[in-house]
C-alpha cells in the first residue's frame, strides 16, 4: 500500500461507511502538550533512566523504595497538569460516534479519562491505581500506609506496587483481547502520538489496516506505521485532532 502524507485536514477523502467502527490508538505523544514527558525521543523518559531499572517486575523487587518515588514523582507531575484539546476533541468523537467507537491508550496517565472518556481500554494500566503484588487487590491512596515505601496490602501484607504493566509482564488480559477484536473489525483506526515500537499495542494498526481499515496516522515523527498508513498527518495531536474531529462530524452528517 502506498503512502499519502496530508497536512490539510480538508482533502482528506473518506467515506460514511469507514465511520462504522472507529478505533483510535493512543500513546505518549497525545499528552506531550499537556507536560507529560514521552518516552522516546530527545526529552524521553528513557533518554535520562534506564527502564530495567524503574519499569521491571526485578527492579521492583531488588530496589522497592527507588521504583516507587520515580513513580509518585511521575504521578504528582501528572496530577498537577490537564487534559489538553486533543484529549478532549477524543470525547467529542466518542459522543457523536456512541458504541461505534472504540479507545485504545497504551497511556498510563489517566488524562483520557479526565477529560470524559467514558471507557478508554487502558493496555498498560494507571499510574494512580495500587496493586497488592502477592494477592493482587486494588487499594485506594487512603487505605495505604505511603510514609514508608513500599506500603503494604492492608490484607495479606504482601508489597504494593503501583498498578502498571512493566517490562516483561503481560498485558491485563481483558483489555487486550478487547483491543485485538475491535481493531481486527476496524474500518477507521487512528494512531495518534505513538512511536509504535512496543508490542503487542504496535501491532494493532497493523491488525486494523489487514482487515481492511482506512489508517491514519497522527504524529509528527515518522514511525513504522508511516509507510503503511493510508494518511500521515505530520503536526501535533492537540492541534490536528479537533480539526480531524471536525471534519469526521460534517462527513457523519452527511456535508
Ligand atoms: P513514545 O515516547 O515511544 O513515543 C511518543 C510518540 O509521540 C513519538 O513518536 C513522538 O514523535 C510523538 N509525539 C510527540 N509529541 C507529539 C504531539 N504533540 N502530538 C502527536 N505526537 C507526538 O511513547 P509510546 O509510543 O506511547 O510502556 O510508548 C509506548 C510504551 O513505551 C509506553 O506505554 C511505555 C513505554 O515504555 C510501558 O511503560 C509498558
């Protein structure tokens, strides 16, 4: 397939039927204008820590108490910034595309869920949520004991450990099996702020685009998905996406 680079939203050419089933595939970069650092790239996350030292089950278990303040850092920093236009043009789309549409966030930020997602697929779970590691119980910030890290399950005193998915691990399988089977369906899929190196997430557009979905990229890097998206739109998400959003609602009503 051949790739089409567009940065004017207005000569996009769909049609009413690829409105059918929408599945939209976020990452990183959708919350990069809001102050969340990315990743990858020059200011990435992993360009000043080393994930098998703060994103693996082994370095949770070697150095509980470093794992822990890197991710109440991250999640203060996340409390104190909001959702930005692109996360809020996603609700719009959910509201005027109703069960036709699907959400799909390998973010860990819960910004989706601020702005109004309804039902966002969270694959590498939520920075806020506390696990229990042995008994696997969720708890809330005020039932822990946080003044000596790790705090431990109120219930079978195994260590809890912040509720994401790390390096190694699988991911929560509902989640997944959900994502797969609205992507393999999907005739829209957009992969918005992704560097689409982490699987299983990456392969979803892919899985979409063998189905037979119209892809679109939003992203202004390229990525693997690049070559093989049907519209590369090259600028920022909160920018583009309340454009593209726009131009989907006059295409559902038919201008
Ligand atoms: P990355 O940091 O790998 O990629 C972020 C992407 O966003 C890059 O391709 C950027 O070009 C793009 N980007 C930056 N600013 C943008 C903007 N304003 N608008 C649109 N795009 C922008 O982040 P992810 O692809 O989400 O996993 O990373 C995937 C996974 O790797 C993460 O969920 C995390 C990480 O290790 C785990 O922690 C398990």
């Amino acid at each position: 397939m051949s790739s089409t680079e567009f940065t004017e939203i207005n000569s996009l050419s769909l049609s009413q039927e690829q409105l059918q089933r929408v599945v939209v595939l976020t990452g990183a970069g959708i919350s990069a204008e809001s102050g969340v650092p990315t990743f990858r790239g020059e200011t990435g996350l992993w360009r000043q820590f080393r994930p098998e030292d703060l994103a693996t089950p082994e370095a949770f278990a070697d150095q509980p108490v470093v794992v822990w303040e890197w991710y109440l850092h991250r999640r203060n920093l996340i409390a104190q910034v909001l959702p930005n236009p692109g996360h809020h043009a996603l609700v719009e789309l959910e509201r005027m595309l109703g069960d036709s549409f699907t959400l799909v966030t390998q973010n860990v930020d819960g910004l989706h869920r601020r702005a109004g997602s309804q039902n966002p697929i969270e694959l590498h779970g939520n920075i806020f949520v506390n696990r229990c590691g042995r008994c696997q119980d969720h708890w809330a910030d005020d039932a822990l004991d946080f003044s000596k890290l790790p705090p431990h399950c109120p219930t079978c005193a195994g260590e809890v450990r912040p509720g994401v998915v790390w390096f190694g691990e699988s991911l929560p399988a509902a989640a997944i099996d959900q994502a797969y089977s609205k992507s393999q369906r999907a005739t829209l899929f957009i992969s918005i702020g992704t560097s689409t190196v982490v699987h299983p997430a990456a392969g979803l557009p892919l899985l979409a685009m063998e189905s037979g979905a119209y892809l679109i990229e939003i992203n202004p890097e390229e990525t693997p998905i690049s070559r093989l998206s049907d519209c590369v739109i090259r600028e920022k998400s909160a920018t583009t996406l309340p454009l593209l959003v726009k131009k989907l609602q006059s295409l559902k009503n038919g201008n």
